[in-house]
C-alpha cells in the first residue's frame, strides 16, 4: 500500500481550507477597496452623472489638444466645493446637474470652436454638481474616506474617458471627419440628456 | 424505439406550443424598447434614413450637420411629447417629412445650409414628439431616451452610407430613386394606405 508523504498532504490541506486572501483589500479585514469601488459605481453607474462627465470630457476635446490639463483642476474645485455643499442639497439637484450636462453636450454639438472661459466655467460646474448628486443630503464625513476617493475618482474617470477618445478621434481620423464624429456624439448626450430631463418633469 | 415510445414523441411534437422566450414580443426593457421604436415604424426609418441621404446631395457640411441637428431638435419634441403638450397634427407632420424629404432628394434640391436645418429640425420636432409620447412608462425612462437616440442616429448613419453611392458614376441615380421610394412610403401614410 502506498501512503501520501507528509509534504503533499501539507499541500492538500492547504489547498481544501484556503483562508480569504486579504493582499489588496487596502486593510486587512476592513471592506475599504469595497467601499471605494461603491463609491465610484456611484458617479459612474448613475446615468445623471455620467452623462454629464461624458459630455464635459468630449467638449474639452473639442476645445483643445490637452485641454484637459487646464479644465480638469477647475473640474476638482467644483468636486471640492460639491463635498462642501453636498449637506444642503435636495433632490433637484439631479435636475441642475443634468442641465449643465444638456448644456455642455448643446454647445459641444452646435459650435465650431469651443471658448476658453465656457469650457472652464463648465468643468467647474460640472465638478460641483456631480458630486453634490453623488453625496446629496450626506453630512461632512459621515460616509469613509474609502467612499470620497472613490467618488472623486469615478466622476474624473468619464471625463478623461471622454476627453481621450474625443483626442484620439481627433488626432487620427482625418480632420473632416473627426471633428464631426465628435460632435455628433455630443448632440446624442445632448438628445439623451434633454429626454430626461422631461422624465423629471413628468 | 418502441411504439408507446414513438406515439409519445409524436404527440409532444404535435400538440406542444410554440415556446415565446426569445420573440421579441414585449421588449421588457427601456433601452430595447426605445432603440425598436424609431426602427418598428417605417414612416420614422424613411425619414431618418432621407435625413442622410439628402445630406449627401447637399455635400459637406451639410451630411454631417443636418445629423447633428436632428437628434437636438427631436428631443425637444420628445421633451413636448412626454411633458403631454399637444402638438397639432403629428402625425401628418411625420408623413409628410417622408414626402417631402423624398421628393427633396430626388429633385436632388441643394439648399442653403440654414434652410436644410430648419426643415430637417421642423420634422424632427414631428418626431421627436411621437416618440415621447408613446413612451412606455412602465420600463425605465432613461434606457428608453438613450436607445432611442441611438437608433435614430445609426439610422442617419445608414442613410449617410447609402448617400455616399452618390460618388459613383450610376450612384446619383440609384440615391434619387432611394429618395422616390421614401416619397412613396411618405405618401402611403399621408393618405393611409399603409
């Protein structure tokens, strides 16, 4: 009769009762990359918030090569101010934030040129209002900080999306093209954004 | 195989149903029902499809404006639509931007860019409007908007890709009977043949 050496039974029980691996959980036994992944799905899954990233991404494309250097700042003050104010907020402002949204998606289908001042008053509005629909009516610091990383970083992600594949559309399909492709993808988000906003209405 | 065993087989093959899971009868989603809408109703398909075909007689800018437009302006009929204000005559409206659009093409008229957009926008508001208000409230409002822009939008596309027939040497002929075609479908719900 054969018996297993020690070393491979070692090995089967190691294998059969596998304790939970804890290497990228940001703290051991606590659920912070959870609540940080919650925190993101927040911004991104909402279809307020993304729209209205998606469509400041694509209008700072169609404002300038690496205009997101400059608008993506201002973008962070409106995050910041958004937190601030987030307490006093009630419902309507998913109405507001898909407003600015419908707005900017608007004037990044209709214009030509895309202005300085509009592009950046806009980043800014759209920081504020993101996340004061993503943190509406939650005091200072009643949520972890895990969730407040999360959400900044979700509402940043669709508006580098936007604004790389608004670039790269511009800067590999021919001009005539490009610029057009783009635009018509921003006069969608606005279809999209100016539909709801009669649901909310009704 | 014994003969209980054939006549059971028989009988299952012969008086079972026919199974509905994937028919696509009743779209229980608000995106799937938004993106069939414009594309289940032939009166919308020839007219947005005409949209990118008339684009193409009219050259650049206008094949890329008039797609821009479009969607803008249809949501602002949309927006009337499910805000429940009356807009007079629809679905004539709809029936006629076929007609007229159709007949645009295959008269092959270059109009001025403004003018282009503003009739392109006045059907839109037609249709936009039917959409919302046949919107179907119990699926989800924001699924139903998106696919329906979207469904709209490739049906331009479709209509920018058949225009662009017009560069070949018989091409400009085939689009301006494409374009009778749609006057045709136009005219059949006009007078409620179809």
């Amino acid at each position: 009769m054969v018996y297993p050496s020690r070393s491979i039974l070692l090995l089967l029980t190691s294998v059969l009762l596998p304790n939970l691996a804890v290497a990228h959980s940001f703290g051991a036994g606590t659920d912070q990359f959870a609540s940080f992944v919650e925190g993101a799905s927040v911004v991104i899954f909402d279809q307020v918030t993304l729209f209205a990233t998606l469509s400041l991404g694509l209008m700072i494309a169609l404002w300038k090569n690496r205009g997101v250097v400059q608008a993506l700042p201002l973008f962070v003050v409106g995050l910041v101010l958004g937190f601030l104010l987030a307490p006093s907020v009630t419902t309507w402002v998913m109405m507001g934030a898909t407003v600015v949204g419908a707005i900017t998606a608007t004037l990044g289908a209709s214009l030509n040129q895309q202005f300085k001042p509009l592009t950046l008053i806009l980043a800014l509005f759209t920081g504020l209002l993101v996340q004061m629909v993503s943190l509406e009516g939650h005091v200072w610091m009643e949520l972890s900080v895990s969730i407040y990383v999360g959400v900044t970083l979700g509402a940043i992600l669709p508006v580098m999306l936007g604004a790389a594949t608004g670039e790269l559309l511009l800067e590999k399909l021919p001009a005539t093209f490009s610029r057009i492709a783009v635009r018509v993808a921003c006069s969608w988000l606005a279809a999209i954004q100016i539909m709801m906003l009669a649901f909310f209405s009704h | 195989m014994t003969i209980k065993q054939l006549a059971t087989a028989l009988s299952l093959m012969i008086f079972s149903s026919m199974a509905f899971a994937h028919t696509g009868e009743g779209i229980n989603t608000g995106f799937a029902s938004g993106f069939w809408h414009p594309i289940m109703g032939w009166d919308h398909v020839v007219a947005m499809v005409a949209v990118g075909l008339w684009g193409a007689f009219l050259g650049a800018p206008a094949i890329w404006i008039l797609p821009v437009v479009f969607p803008l302006v249809m949501a602002i009929g949309g927006a009337l639509g499910i805000a429940g204000m009356p807009l007079p005559a629809v679905e004539t409206g709809i029936a006629l931007s076929g007609v007229v659009l159709g007949l645009l093409i295959v008269f092959a008229v270059k109009a001025p860019l403004w003018i282009a957009a503003v009739i392109v926008g006045i059907f839109a508001i037609f249709h936009g409007h039917a959409h919302g208000t046949e919107f179907p409230t119990e699926f989800n409002a924001y699924g139903y908007a998106v696919g329906f822009v979207i469904a709209t939008g490739l049906l331009h596309l479709i209509g920018i890709a058949f225009g662009f027939l017009t560069k070949l040497d018989f091409g400009a002929s085939l689009v301006r009977l494409g374009g009778a075609i749609i006057a045709l479908v136009g005219a059949g719900y006009l007078f409620g043949v179809l």
